[in-house]
C-alpha cells in the first residue's frame, strides 16, 4: 500500500510539475503573439468580444457544476469507497424538471441576447450615416482581392486602404468560386459569392495595419489571398485617394478587369482609376450571364 | 472514328491517370502491397473458400458488423495517417517553405480525411455496432432483411473502395469533404477528383439508407415478447432515433450528389451561376443533410454511453423516460437548425436570429442526458474498467466542445470564428469524444460478447490515456489559432504570424494519439494471442444487465437458443437478483423450438461490387459500363425476391438441448 501510495505521489507530483511549466510556457507565448480576434480595433469586433466573454461566462454555469458532479461523484462512488449504495434508485421528476428547467433557462437568456446582438451584429447595418460613409467594392478573384472605390474613383488590388472612424460599407461579390472576407480584428467575415451581392459594414476605432484574409476556400491559391488594412486619419485618407488618382496609369475596364481576373498566385499591389462607376454591378451582371473568366484551377 | 469508339468505351480513362506525386504514388502502392499480403496469407493458409463461405457470403449481422469494424479500423489508421501528413504540412508551410508537399495535394488529404473519417470511420463504426448489438439487445434472431443488410454492407465497402481507388487511379476531390459549388463544379474542378467524392458517397450512402430502413423495421417489428417499446435498451431508442434520420436525410444527399453530378457530365444548371443555378441551393440541401448527419453519428453515441454508464455504476439508468424524450426531441429538432453552417452567406438577422435559437434549444435534451447519466452515477457503485474511462473523457470533451458550440450557434460570433480552426477544433470535439470514445467504448464492452474473450484492460487504460491527452494537445492550440484569425484548409502561412509553435504542438498531440492507435492495434494482436487465458467463461463479464449479457460468449450463430421473454428494462440484471425469472429459461410451456435460418448467399456481395462498378465507371464517363452493372444489380434484386423458396436453413430443435438455461439457472443438460 505506502509503495503504492509512493507511486502515485511522484505521479501527482510530475503531473503537477508538467503542467504548471505548460502554463508557463504558454503564458510567455500568448503574451509575444497577437491574438486578433480578442484585440479587436473595431467597433464591431469590440462587441463580438464583448458577447464572446458573455456567452463564455454563462456557460460556466454548466460547465462547472457538470465538472463538479462528475469527478465528485466518481470519487465518491467508486468501488471500494464508503459512498451510499442505492441499486434501485432509477427517476425523480422533481430532480429531472430542475435540469430541464435550468438549461431551458439559460438557453432563454441567451436566445434573448442572441436576438438583440444578431440585430446589433447585423453586417448589413450602417454604422454611421451617409455623410460618414466610405462604400468599397470588394471582388474576389483567383487567387487574389480587387477593392474599387467607386466614389473615388480609385481600385487596388491585395491591400485595402480605409480611414478610421467612418463607416466603411463593403459591398462584396466573387468573380470565381466562393471566398469569405475576414479582418478579424475589425469585423466578423461575410462570404463573397459569385453572382451575388453581399454587405458588411466596419467602423475602425483606431489607426494601425490589420491582416485581412480569404476564410473559405477556393483553389490552391486560396492560403495566400491575406491582404494588409491600414486604417488612417481621414485627411490622410482623403489625400491618399486623390494621389492615387493622379499616379494611376490603368483604367479599370472590362477588358483589362478580365486580364486582372485571369488565374494567379500572387501579392502584387496595383493601382488603377476607375472611369466607370457601375464596374461592380457589371462583373456580377457578367458572372449571372456565365461570362465570367473562363480559367482552369491547376 | 476510332477515336470515337474508344471514347464511348473508355470514357476519359487514358493512360495518364496513374498518380503523378510521390506521396500518392508511395500511399497507393503501399495500399496494393498490403493487399497483396493479405491475399498471400489468405492463400498460404489455404482460406480462400472459408472466406467466400463464412464471410463474404454471409448474411448474419454479427459477422456482417465484425467486417464493417474491420474496414472501420483500416479507414481510421488511413483516415489518420492523412491527419498526420495534415499536420505535418501546417507545421511546415511556413514562410519562405511551401512544405512538404504541394499545396494541390494537400487540399486532397484533408478532403480525403474528412470524407473518410465521416463515411468510412464514424459511420462504419457505427453500422457495426448496431449490426453486433441491436439484434441482440431486443431478442432477435436477426434482422428484418438479411441479404439487404449484406448488401448494405458490400455497398459501403465499396463506397470505400471507390475513395481509395482515387489515390492510384486518378486523383480525389480538392474541394473540401463537403464539395460546395462553384468549387466543386466543372469549370474550377476539372477532372475526375471531385466525381470520385460524389460516386464514393453516393454508392455508400445508398447502403447507408438501406440500412436505416432495415433498423428501423427490425426494432419496430422483431423485439422478442415482452419487450414494449418502454422497455428498449437506451442504446436501442438511441439507433431507432438515429436511423429514422439516416431514412429522412440520407435521400436528401442521394439527390443533391446526383444534381451535382449532372451540372459536372450533362451540363446542367442547377448550383452553376451562370446558367440560372445558384449555389445557395446545393449550401441548404447538403447540410438538410449534414446537419442530422452529425446527430445521426452522435446519438447511437450518447446509446452507448447510456448501457456502459448504468453497467459500471451497477444501477439503473436515471430518467430513462427523459432519456427517450431528449433522444425524441433531438431527432426532430436535428432538421431544424441547418442553416446555422452558413450565417455568413448573407441570410437575414432573423433567418440567422431563428436558427442560432433553435441550434441552443437542441442544447437542452443534451445536457439533461448528461445530467441524467451523472445521476446514474450518483449512489452507484462505480467499477472503473476502461469503458469508463472513454465515458468519463466523452464528458469532459462533450461538455466543453457543446459550451464552443453554443458560441457558434451566436450568429454574432459566428460571424467572427465561422471556417477558423475554431470551427474545426469544436467538431472534432464532439465527433471524437461523442462518436469515436463512444464507439471505443462500446467496442471494449461487446467485445468478450462476441469474441469469447476480453481485451487487456491495462493496455486498454494506456491507450485511452493516448486518445485522451494527445486529443487535448492536438486540439487545444487550434481553438487559439481560431481566436488568431487563422482559416481552416491553409497550406501556408507567414513566418512573423507567431503560429508555428501552435501547429507544433498540435503535431507533437496527433503523434500522442496515432501512438494511442498503435496501442490500440498492438493490444488487440496481444489479447488475440492469449485468448485462451481470457476466455470469458459466464457470458457476463462486465455484471451486465441486458438481455446480451444473458447469452453465452460467443454468441452461437443463431444468437438465442429459445425466444427470450423479459419482464423488465433491465431483464437479466432482475433475473440475477431472484425477481424475476431467467429470460433465457427453458420450460414446459417455453421449450426450444426449430430455428430458422437465412442461408448465406452472394447476392448482397453481387450487389457491392455491382455498385463499385456501377461508380467507378461513371466517374471515367464510361456510361455504358455503368448502365449494364446498374442493370445487372436490379436483376440480381429482382431474381432474389423471386425465389425465396430455397433461402433459409432449420436447426432442428434436437440438437439444442443443452444450449439454453435450465430453471436452476445452471446450464440444462
Ligand atoms: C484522430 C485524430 C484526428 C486528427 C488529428 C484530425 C485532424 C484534422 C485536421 C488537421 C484537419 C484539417 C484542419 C484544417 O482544415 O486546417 C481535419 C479536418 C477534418 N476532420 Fe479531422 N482529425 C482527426 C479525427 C477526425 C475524425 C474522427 C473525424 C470524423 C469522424 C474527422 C473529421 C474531419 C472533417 C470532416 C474535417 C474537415 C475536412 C475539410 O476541411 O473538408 N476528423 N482533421
Ligand atoms: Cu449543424
């Protein structure tokens, strides 16, 4: 028995030992990498944090009583302790309407946030009025990201440029399979379908460079379709558009938007100005009419 | 001319469709080498007619169960080995490397790991045991349709098949274990890959639905005298709940993969842009499949765990009324929540708001089976064999893999975890521990019942030990790397990102578990070895209280002996505590009786490999060939429903004497 005892003594110890250093070791590394989703720069990666730490506290009350009775009971119980024994014991309405009523309730209070935030959350939704508004057409492409600035005039490819505190309407389309556009750091990911139209809105609180990326796939170039945000002043914004405008040598047209569009595995940042302010509709118009690029995956 | 003519015989099979990468070409020869062994030894010890006669021709479920675990076990370390090489290309696409291999291939593998694991592991592993388990547990001899059953079988055998044939013959699906159009469709999916994953399913799933109905039947129809519906075994409620989805679902998939097959040959337009198709409509059908898919896998699962926890805890199973009402109520409300795969395809807030709801209350039924099994436990007297262990893991790893799952039914957060390996660590968390710990566990327990013997319960103990600590060092990093931002399905990513360590220790734990396989593997070769010092002599090792357990180990071909009757919910744990009598128990007015027994026949074996042929060609456009085997499987139905004057066998009464119970409860002579 004490040999025994011994064993599981150094067992304990070691366990211990083991995981104390794992804590360590993973304090030290979460502490030198960024965690994007839970270091949210915008307004509405703020409130998905908010709701994250919310739904992650309520159901701690499951988690730990579950926890609890679980081990408790199995030491409690095990062969060979000194835990009552009663073979016969089979229902108990009382005991089973208390957990069918407590997970129904906190299921209630969740579905109740869960219809208030997914109002609140809705991509869809402005986060500013009109006046304070940036709209950007995102297209996806094999294998990379096109964003025109209508108003501006503007397009580039594979980096996306936006001033902080405006809301910034995204109106996303693909001109080749499925890709979703995530900046975790801004804004939850809305898919970007072909032949469709879909929306999301993001308000930056501050300035700084966030990782944008592709979050579904579509081909082999699909891991590296990762495109930088820099979030900056407005007036830095303002001039930076209107200096692109100026230095942009391409026209974005049909014909040289189909060049762009032809199948690629690259990072190259280009500039264009965009004569025609109906581009976005036309590429969606075109992909309706089974005009899209024709192309091959490798 | 000619041209012509081998077109319509060949199809597109040419020459070129041998593998072209090293890895695919080393996977597919090992595969042709090991088979090779197998039918050398089968050769040498000059088993080939006992294979044909006991085996492939067989129609009794517990063999037919053995051989969908046989193939299950190949399928995981297949299933597995594709994790590894997963693994060990995130671990080194990194920077300026592009890894281990190209990043084509790598889409394959986890298409492949997906689509196998699915199909070929959770489901087979799941047919299994029903086949072992259910015929038993309601005292039957058999199931409702034997040769259908049997061709159920050689059907997903040869949906098996049919994916692994695409390592040497061509190439698989790069599309994702799901294929969504545009994908999926021809113009970004050339070639045979993603044909390969629609035949592979669709021939497989057929025997799935097939099987579903014929479950269904036998628990409604074959359940001995006595055995009301209220008194199933909660594993039986469990796989009839199961199964009525597997018949509502599995249509569903048979049509969506069929569509999808016409957009890729004929050119239809039913999920193309271009032609008026919308993809959406391929989204919605595949998870109005998916979605029951999961708890078609998971509730069979929480069967299992419902007889391991009440045998070990020697008590009762607490609240079975609710048990059943939570399994009815999951059943019904598994068809109500699939649109929560895509909250972020554009939907309305309150389409996304509805079904967010209706994913929670599903959470309900859940939680009371799990507090209703922790009551189970409560005042037992708990024996720690190694089923429990897997349990008490399951509840571990369920009840915070549905806590991440709760998170993703939050559209809101959906929005931000939606596709990150967030998403994949918590469904590998519930598929691991409430279907593969499950099916472990369930293995462990039934096996003496249907080998004679027992596993080593030490080895057992370490390779769960494996599974369970390799899982969490496995898994754990990608709910962080999920929080990261980083997408599901990369191949490669930037050094400055900080990731690696993560993808490192996500690798050290899929090393932990494959070596908790090799235990697994390694314990079953030892435990057969020394068989004999392990026999299990009283047909209840585990103090059982099931009806089973009142069965000899092994179980004789015709299962009972005499047409058990039962008296209760727990018949043989009743009868052992003298209030009730034996459920097995031979007398004046319940004596043996002739048996009758369905005779082997190759029909369902025709029918599999019919099938194999049946999607092989179609996916070469040989459609002529596809046609004729498609032919030749209905002749071969309709020939077998037309004579069943020569289809079974009798066990005279004679030679059982002996084989069931006297009232003494001893043997009787
Ligand atoms: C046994 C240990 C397992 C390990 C280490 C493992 C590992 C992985 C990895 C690394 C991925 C790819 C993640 C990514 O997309 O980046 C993956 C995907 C997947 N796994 Fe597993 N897996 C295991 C078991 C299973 C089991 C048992 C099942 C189901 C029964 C399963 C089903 C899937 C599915 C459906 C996917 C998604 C494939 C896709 O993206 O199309 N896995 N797994
Ligand atoms: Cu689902």
């Amino acid at each position: 028995m004490g040999h025994k005892r011994g064993i599981l003594g150094v067992r304990i110890v070691s366990i211990a030992v083991l995981s104390l250093g794992g804590v360590y070791l993973s304090y030290r590394y979460l502490s030198s990498v960024s965690i994007p989703v839970l270091e949210p720069k915008g307004r509405v990666a703020l409130e998905q944090y908010h709701l994250l730490l919310f739904a992650v506290i309520l159901s701690l009350f499951v988690v730990i009583p579950v926890f609890a009775m679980l081990f408790g009971f199995a030491l409690r119980y095990r062969e060979g302790s000194h835990g009552r024994y009663e073979p016969r014991q089979a229902s108990s309405t009382r005991v089973e309407l208390v957990w069918w009523g407590i997970p129904a309730l906190l299921i209630l209070v969740l579905s109740i946030v869960t219809w208030t935030s997914t109002n609140a959350l809705d991509p869809y939704r402005p986060l500013a009025p009109a006046s304070h508004t940036v709209t950007v057409d995102a297209v996806s492409l094999d294998w990379q990201w096109l964003f025109i600035y209508p108003a501006e005039h503007i397009a580039l490819t594979n980096r996306l440029v936006i001033p902080a505190h405006e809301n910034i309407s995204l109106h996303i389309t693909s001109d080749g399979p499925m890709n979703g556009l995530w900046i975790p750091q801004l804004a939850g990911q809305i898919m970007a379908m072909p032949g469709m139209e879909t929306q999301l809105n993001i308000l930056a609180n501050s300035n700084g460079t966030f990782e944008g990326l592709s979050s579904n796939i579509s081909g082999v170039g699909f891991s590296s379709m990762t495109f930088p945000t820099h979030v900056v002043s407005q007036s830095e914004f303002r001039s930076w558009a209107a200096s692109t405008r100026n230095r942009a040598r391409t026209p974005l047209t049909m014909p040289s938007f189909t060049e762009l569009a032809k199948p690629r595995i690259d990072h190259a940042v280009q500039y264009y100005s965009v004569p025609e302010s109906k581009l976005f509709q036309q590429i969606i118009m075109n992909v309706m009419k089974g005009e899209g690029v024709p192309r091959v995956t490798a | 001319m000619h041209l012509l003519i081998a077109n319509i015989l060949l199809g597109r099979f040419s020459t070129h469709v041998l593998p072209s990468d090293p890895m695919t070409t080393i996977a597919f020869i090992s595969m042709i080498a090991i088979l090779l062994i197998a039918a050398g030894i089968v050769t040498r010890l000059k088993r080939w007619n006992w294979l044909w006669k006991e085996w492939i021709t067989t129609v009794d479920p517990k063999r037919i169960g053995v051989m969908y675990l046989i193939v299950s076990m190949l399928m995981l370390i297949r299933g597995g080995s594709d994790a590894i090489l997963i693994r060990a290309q995130q671990l080194t696409g990194v920077g300026a490397s592009s890894g281990i291999m190209p990043t084509a291939t790598f889409q394959q593998i986890f298409s492949a790991h997906g689509t196998i694991m699915i199909f070929f592991v959770a489901m087979g592993f799941l047919f299994g045991i029903v086949n072992l388990v259910v015929p038993m547990q309601i005292g039957a001899r058999d199931v409702a349709f034997p040769v259908m059953n049997a061709a159920s079988f050689w059907l997903f055998f040869a949906g098996m098949a049919i994916a692994n044939t695409s390592l040497g013959i061509g190439f698989f699906s790069a599309a994702g274990w799901l294929s969504y159009p545009p994908l999926s469709e021809l113009r970004f999916s050339p070639g045979v890959g993603v044909d390969y994953w629609i035949w592979s399913l669709q021939i497989a799933g057929i025997g799935s639905m097939l099987s579903g109905i014929n479950f269904v039947v036998t628990i409604l129809r074959m359940r001995c005298p006595g055995m009301k519906l209220m008194r199933m075994p909660m594993f039986v409620w469990s796989v009839l709940c199961s199964m009525t989805l597997v018949m509502f679902a599995f249509p569903i998939l048979t049509v969506t993969l069929a569509l999808l097959f016409l957009d890729r040959s004929l050119g239809t337009h039913f999920f193309t842009i271009g032609g008026g198709g919308n993809m959406m409509m391929y989204v919605n059908l595949i998870w109005a499949w998916g979605h029951p898919e999961v708890y078609i896998l998971v509730m069979p699962g929480f069967g299992i765990f419902s007889e391991v926890v009440a045998t070990f805890s020697r008590k009762p199973l607490f609240g079975y009324t609710s048990m059943v009402a939570a399994l009815g109520a999951i059943t019904i409300l598994a068809y109500t929540v699939w649109v929560h795969h895509f909250f972020t395809m554009g939907a309305g807030t309150d389409v996304n708001a509805v079904f967010g709801i209706a994913t929670m209350i599903i959470s309900i039924p859940t939680g009371v089976k799990i507090f209703n099994w922790l009551a189970t436990m409560y005042r037992g007297r708990i024996h720690f064999a190694s089923p429990m262990y897997f349990f008490m893991g399951f509840v571990v790893l369920f009840t915070l893999g549905g806590v991440t799952g709760v998170i993703l039914a939050v559209p809101g957060l959906d929005y931000q975890l939606h596709n990150s390996l967030f998403l994949v660590a918590h469904f590998h968390t519930m598929i691991v521990s409430g279907v593969l710990f499950a099916d472990f566990a369930g293995l462990i327990y039934w096996f003496p019942k249907i080998f004679g013997f027992t596993l080593s319960e030490k080895w057992l103990k370490r390779s769960f030990w494996c599974w369970f600590v390799g899982f969490i060092l496995a898994f754990a990093p990608l709910y962080v790397l999920g929080f990261m931002g980083v997408t599901r399905r990369m191949s490669h990513y930037a050094a400055s990102t900080g990731w690696q360590p993560l993808f490192a220790v996500a690798a050290a734990g899929t090393a932990i578990i494959a070596v908790g396989v090799a235990i697994q593997v390694g314990l079953f070769v030892g435990s057969v070895r020394t068989r004999h010092a392990r026999r299990d002599l009283t047909g209840d090792p585990w103090n059982g209280r099931t009806l089973e357990w009142a069965l000899p180990s092994p179980v004789p071909a015709y299962t009972f002996a005499i047409t058990p009757v039962v008296h209760s919910r727990d018949p043989f744990w009743e009868a052992k505590e003298g209030r009730e009598p034996d459920p097995l128990q031979v007398t004046a007015t319940h004596p043996y009786d002739d048996i009758m027994l369905p005779m082997n026949t190759p029909t369902g074996f025709f029918i599999g490999m019919g099938g194999f042929l049946v999607g092989f060609s179609m996916v070469w456009h040989m459609y002529w060939l596809g046609a004729l085997a498609a032919i030749l499987c209905i002749v071969m139905l309709v020939h077998r429903t037309s004579s069943t004057d020569d289809s079974e066998y009798v066990i005279p009464k004679e030679l059982l004497t002996g084989t069931g119970r006297s009232a003494k409860g001893g043997v009787a002579a």
